[in-house]
C-alpha cells in the first residue's frame, strides 16, 4: 500500500457527485438507525476543521508533507458532510446546516480547548507524539470507512450506497496516508513504538467521543456492527492496525463493541432508545450562544434555557 503526496495534491478534489439520482432520494426508506448514523455521520465530518487545530499545533506541522496532505484531507472532508446534509435534507429532514454546525461546536464548552492545549503540551514534550496521532489517524479513517460500509450494508438505499461509496474512495486514500506514515515513524524506532501502543491503549477513543456523547456512539457501533459480520469487520481493522511496527495484537474497535455490548447488558435501553426516539437533534447551547462565540451577525439570540 503506497501514497504519493505529489499525485495526491494533483488528483484532490471535493467529492464527484455528478450522476448521483438525488431526485430518487425518496423513493427508498431509511430506517431510524440509518437516520441516526448520517446525522452523526455528518456533524463528525463537519468538525474535521477542528480536528485539524489539534494536529497543527503539534510537531507535525514542522513536515511540509503532512501539512499538505492535511490541507487537502480538510478540504475533501468538507464535502463529505456536506452532500451526507444535503442527502437528509432531499429525505425531508430540514435544519440549517451553518446553525447545525456552529451549535456542535458550542456544546464542546472548553473541552476543545483544553485538548488543544494537552495536545500541543504533549507533543513538544515527546518528540515521538506524532506517530500516536498518525496511528490515530490511521485507525480513524479506516474505520470511518467501515463505518459507511455498514451503513450501506444496513440500509439498503441505492442513492446512498452510490454517494457513500464514492465517499469511501477518499477514505481509503486517507488511510493510506495515515498508516504509511505511522509506518515509516514507527519503523526501527522502539521508543516510538512503546508510546505508541501506550497510548492507544489508555487514551485511543472511537471516532466521534467529545462531540458526541457515549451513549450516541455506543448507539452508532451497535447499529452498525452489533452482528457477526460487523464484529469480524472491527476485528479485521484491529488486524490491520496490528500490522504496524510495534502494535501486534492490539485491540481497540473490537473493545469499543465490547464495552458497549457490557453498558447494553447492564441496561437493554442503552443507546438503543436513542435510535428508537429519533434522538438526532442538536440542542441550542444553554450558555454558549452561537453569536457570541462567533460574532457573526445574523443569528438570532434566543433565549438560555432553564
């Protein structure tokens, strides 16, 4: 598995949804699970910007490689949540997609800004950092990929398994990146492989945990992997990953399904009634509001709610 950033930065591009029958988007149901996984697919795509500060302000911004590469991974992104949204808007489902956004990133409080800040803290301090965030990267990014698959799998709806898959080709591409250049750091080099592994196991969180809560991405991976085939599909991830110089029988999806199958157990409405109540909405913050935070005008102050 090569990766060229030179045919990288020619060849990137906003997703190509020339083609795609976007009027026959209602003519197939999508299931309130399916509905649940966009939405949360969506506003995960749609924080990659901020995803991106964190990589920024660590040593990894020295690599003029990486950060080409991120200027384009940000940018393929940005589209990616961009046609999921327009997707559930054609379904019949209507918000704001600037209000969407900005009301994700006000519910993160200072959260964002703490990680930001232990982020940077810890990279200036472990010259080997940057190979954990290229592993997470890996990870993230092949899963994130799975993750659509599934979805596909699940529901069945032929204007989304076209729109999906041609958003997969850019998450493989991304992975590819990622994991060749966890490798390459890796390589040889035992104290970063030691970090590595440490680190995965103690602070390694699935995709989307601080922007959503655990109980939605426990939602998420049972909708999507609660089966024997989901659960071989995080296994092989696990398997993949393990390729990586350092990282040999590491397990970190497989676990995640796991210790959400454990909350399940303990109480059979977890997660589930998430899906069942159509719980996808985002709530306005109750301090935070957008227009302050932004100083953009436009938006309409309402209310703090009690």
């Amino acid at each position: 598995m090569s990766f060229s950033i030179e045919r990288y930065k020619e060849e990137s591009k906003k997703v190509d949804t020339a083609g795609i029958a976007w009027d026959h988007v209602t003519k197939h149901p999508l299931s309130k699970g399916d509905l649940f996984c966009l939405h949360y697919m969506m506003d995960i795509e749609n924080h990659v910007p901020l995803y991106l500060s964190h990589l920024l302000v660590t040593r990894a911004c020295m690599d003029p490689i990486l950060t080409a590469f991120l200027a384009c991974w940000n940018y393929e992104e940005l589209w990616h949540g961009e046609n999921i949204g327009k997707l559930l808007n054609l379904y019949g489902i209507e918000f704001d997609t600037q209000d969407r956004i900005a009301n994700v990133r006000a519910n993160l409080g200072v959260q964002n800004s703490v990680s930001i800040l232990t982020t940077m803290a810890g990279s200036w301090m472990l010259k080997n950092f940057s190979a954990v965030y290229l592993s997470i990267g890996a990870i993230n990014e092949l899963s994130t990929a799975t993750g659509y698959g599934a979805l596909i799998r699940k529901s069945g709806h032929p204007v989304l398994k076209d729109l999906l898959s041609r958003i997969i080709k850019d998450e493989r591409r991304h992975f590819a990146f990622y994991y060749n250049s966890a490798k390459e750091w890796l390589a040889d080099n035992e104290r970063a492989q030691r970090l590595d592994r440490w680190m995965l196991n103690r602070v390694w969180v699935p995709v989307g945990v601080g922007v959503k809560k655990q109980e939605e991405v426990d939602a998420l991976a049972l909708y999507l992997f609660d089966d024997a085939e989901g659960e071989k599909e995080l296994l092989e991830i696990d398997e993949k990953i393990g390729r990586l110089p350092g990282l040999a029988g590491i397990k970190l999806m497989s676990r995640a399904l796991y210790e959400a199958r454990e909350r399940v157990a303990r109480n059979p409405r977890w997660a589930w009634r998430l899906i069942e109540n159509e719980q996808w909405a985002v709530k306005p913050p109750k301090k935070s509001l957008v227009g302050e935070l932004t100083g953009r005008r436009g938006y309409v102050v309402a209310e703090e709610t009690p």
